[in-house]
C-alpha cells in the first residue's frame, strides 16, 4: 500500500457523544474475538512487513489494556509508516489503537480503508445501530478515503446511504463497496458517477442507472454486480466506457435480449443470469468464461446455441471455460455434425455443469464441443442424471474414438457421477480417446451409490484406455 500524506489532524474533541460512548466503551473495544485478517494482503514482502508491525501493534494495545509497561516500540516510528500499519487494520483493530495513549487517540480517523462488514458487526455494533455510527465516523475522518466497504448482515436500504456518499471524496475513492441484504434494491445517488478514481467497483441489491451525460469510470479494473437493476439498452455503452476493465461479474441482475461486451482489457467474466444472444467486441484478452442461467424457462431461439459458441471462438484468448451443458442443446436441432464449423483452438479448460445425460442432445452436442477442442488440457463435467434412457447408452457406443483423438487432455473430473449406463459409456469413450491422459477422477453422487463408488470403480477399471499412463482414482467428499 503506497503512502499517503495526510494533512494535520485537528485535535478538537468530536461532538457526537453517541459516537464518543461507542469508541470508549472498553467491554466493546476490548472484545477478545480474533479476526482471521491476516490474508487480506497479499503475500509481498512489504505487506508481511506491514503485518508483522501490526501485530506488534495489537500486542501493544493488549499490553496497554492490560497495564503494561514494556517499551513502546510503534509511537515512535515516522508517520508514514504507522498510515502504512493502521491501513492493515481492520476497522475494529484501528479503532482500538485509541486506547493507547492521548496521542494515539485519534490516529484512527485517518485510516484510508473504512470496512463496516460481518466481524464490525459480530464486534461493535450489539444494540447499536449502524446508520448512528457510520456517519459521525465519516465526519471525523481526515485525510483521503481509499477504500469503503458497507456489507453488514441484514442491512437495509436506507436515506442515509446517501449522505455517507456525500461525505466521500471522488477524487480518492478507489474500492467502493455497497451490499443491501434486505428490502428494496438502493437506488445509488448521481455522485457516485463521480468516483473517477474507482479501481474495484462491488454493488449487491441496488439500482444502478448511470445519469445521461456519464463518461464511464476510465480507472476502473474489476466490477462486480450481484442482483442489480441495470438499464439493457445502456450497459454496452457503460461498459465500452471503462477502457481499463479486466474483471466482470454479474449475477442475478437484469436479463438481457443481448449482451453486449466490449472492453480491450477484459480478462475474466462471470455471468449467471439470462440473455437470449451475446456479443463480444474488441475483447482480444478475455481468457477466462463462466456462463451460466439463472432460469431454464426462457426460450432459446433456433440459432442460440451456435451463435454462443460461435461468439465464444471469436475470442482468441479463451483459455478456460464454464457452461451449463442445456446451453448447447439447440445445436441438435439440425443434423450435428461431429466438429463445430468453428475451432476453440486455445481452449484449454472445460466445465460442463447440469448435464443431462438421459437427454441424447445434450451429450451430442458436448462430445461436439469437445471434438471441436484440439488442445484441451482439463475437462470437467458436473452429471445431473435422473434416468436412464437406453437410446443415450447405444448412441455413445456407436461412437468411434478415431473420430475424438484427444492427445491433449491429461485430466478428466466427473463430478456427481451415479454409475448409470450413459454415464458409464460416456466415461468409456473418453477413456478411449485421450491418448495423453494422466487422471480420471471420478466423485460419486452420495444419494445414488451406495458403496462409495467401490463398485462402479472397479467396473470403470476395466475400460481399455488409449492412454497407458491414466489412472482412475475415486474422490470421495470426505476424503
């Protein structure tokens, strides 16, 4: 964390008593519940070095609780580096450090990072209510905000989200975090547009509507949108207006009849939702995939499958990729062809989640995706399998491995696996087609095997492989 020159804080008393009564309330300051914060920094040398101070910091607040009088060995050292340690603090554990002495009674008010989350409210709040505390602190604060974070358990919207809002500085906000738990979504406040400095952008349950006008967030490098109302018709223009955009996720927001995706430095995105067609646009960098529907109810259109893998091989970064495995269904509707028209040649990851292996187009459309991944290193396949269809079992044995030579596919997972014939004869193939496999592992569906998947092990160990090298090992959930 770089360091930050913060004006000289003026030594008035503050006024808010409440505030003033919940700062040096010692049954509250003093709480013995150990915080697991320590991997909240990354493992560089400078944060180990920040850490360690810190615990020097907390053994001395202990030791001052305590009546210590071992040497101080923190009040001493330049103001810069003690900014550095209180940053490394919790908001709970910076806050403590006022019962140290008069001098250090208001270093806290010039923390850069204020996180009001579940150990703030498991420490502090008790009978005290949250909207009665975050304002007066952010009244008190000096020096520059980088960081805000309000995700206390059952928090409502509320008027005075708002005017905390008002309180911040939009030239130092970097890390904005807002999460409504209950309630009506929080419709976010024009100001917020005009945090131009915001690298990482949170928002869960609100109303997020950009005014007319709004040049995007040009810094902003990860954003991430749980259950959030969102304008479909504007979104493609607010995300091509966050040039440095990496990381995307939404979940449960608005559906979309397209997603529109344009943004040169995206490298991962998350969707878990509904859209009827997506569209990506100078996304050169995106690598990493997950796409998955919050409802099956919709309608796919006749081309949707098709036009999202054609999308999909429209990225020439794709490296890793999740999908629901329905997604694929409507690829049958036609006569199938043993390859896509189109290659994911740098596909390297694969996930198929939710498959049906009772419906024969969903494994015809999988072994499809697959045949059409020449250099595909992992596949992962999660079974949702309640019958059995005869049709699938003899489709899958009619399948030919000279027609699927996988020579770069070194692990197989199978998750949920029930031993039933499909899924059996789906794991027979593969096993004749990769030539470079290493490991089939195979998790057993604790509801439908009975003996730990001891049974189903010992037949699937009897499949010819084209790989001498592979292993079939059983993964069990308690292992």
């Amino acid at each position: 964390m770089a360091s930050y020159q913060y004006s000289k804080f003026s030594k008035k008393q503050p006024t808010s008593i409440s505030l003033v009564s919940w700062v040096n309330n010692s049954n509250l300051i003093m709480g013995t519940y150990q915080e697991q914060s320590e991997s909240k920094e990354p493992n560089s040398k400078g944060c180990k070095k920040r850490k360690k101070a810190s615990v020097l910091l907390r053994k001395r607040i202990r030791m001052c609780s305590n009546g210590g009088t071992e040497p101080d060995l923190i009040s001493n050292l330049p103001a810069s580096i003690i900014e550095n340690i209180m940053g490394c603090l919790p908001l709970r554990d910076a806050v403590r450090t006022s019962i140290l002495s008069r001098e250090w009674r208001y270093k806290w008010v010039t923390c850069p990072e204020l996180v009001f989350d579940f150990w703030f409210d498991q420490m502090f709040l008790g009978n005290h209510k949250l909207e009665k505390l975050v304002y007066p602190i952010l009244k008190l604060h000096q020096g520059p905000l980088i960081k805000f974070a309000l995700q206390v358990p059952a928090f409502r919207s509320c008027p005075d989200i708002d005017q905390w809002i008002d309180l911040m500085s939009n030239n130092t906000i970097q890390d904005f975090t807002l999460h409504i738990s209950r309630g009506d979504n929080h419709k976010l406040p024009s100001r917020i547009f005009t945090f131009h400095q915001l690298r990482k952008l949170k928002l869960y349950k609100c109303v997020f509507n950009p005014p007319l006008g709004f040049k995007g967030f040009n810094k902003i490098l990860n954003l991430n949108l749980q259950n959030v109302d969102l304008v479909p018709e504007t979104f493609a223009n607010f995300i091509s207006a966050c040039p440095m955009l990496e990381r995307l996720r939404m979940v449960d927001c608005t559906s979309f009849d397209c997603l529109e995706i344009d943004a040169p430095k995206l490298k991962f995105l998350e969707f878990h939702g509904v859209f009827r067609s997506i569209s990506f646009k100078n996304s050169l960098l995106l690598a990493e995939v997950f796409i998955s529907f919050s409802s099956m109810d919709f309608k796919m259109g006749k081309c949707f499958s098709f036009n999202l893998i054609k999308s999909l091989s429209c990225l020439p970064s794709l490296e890793e990729l999740h999908l629901q495995a329905f997604a694929l269904e409507k690829l049958a509707e036609d006569s199938l062809p043993k390859k896509l028209p189109v290659t994911l040649k740098t596909l390297k990851i694969l996930h198929l989640s939710d498959m049906y292996f009772e419906k024969i187009e969903e494994i015809s459309c999988a072994l499809c995706l697959i045949r059409s991944s020449p250099n595909l290193q992992k596949l992962k396949v999660t079974a949702f399998t309640f019958d059995v269809v005869d049709s699938v079992g003899e489709y899958l044995r009619e399948q030919k491995s000279s027609d699927c030579l996988l020579a770069q596919l070194k692990t197989v997972d199978m998750l949920l696996f029930s031993g039933v014939e499909p899924e059996m004869e789906f794991v027979k193939y593969l096993l004749a087609s990769a030539t470079g496999l290493e490991e089939m592992a195979i998790l057993p569906h604790a509801g439908s095997v009975s003996d730990g998947g001891e049974s189903i092990l010992n037949e699937l160990k009897q499949f010819p492989r084209a790989s001498p090298k592979a292993e079939i090992i059983n993964v069990k959930k308690d292992s």
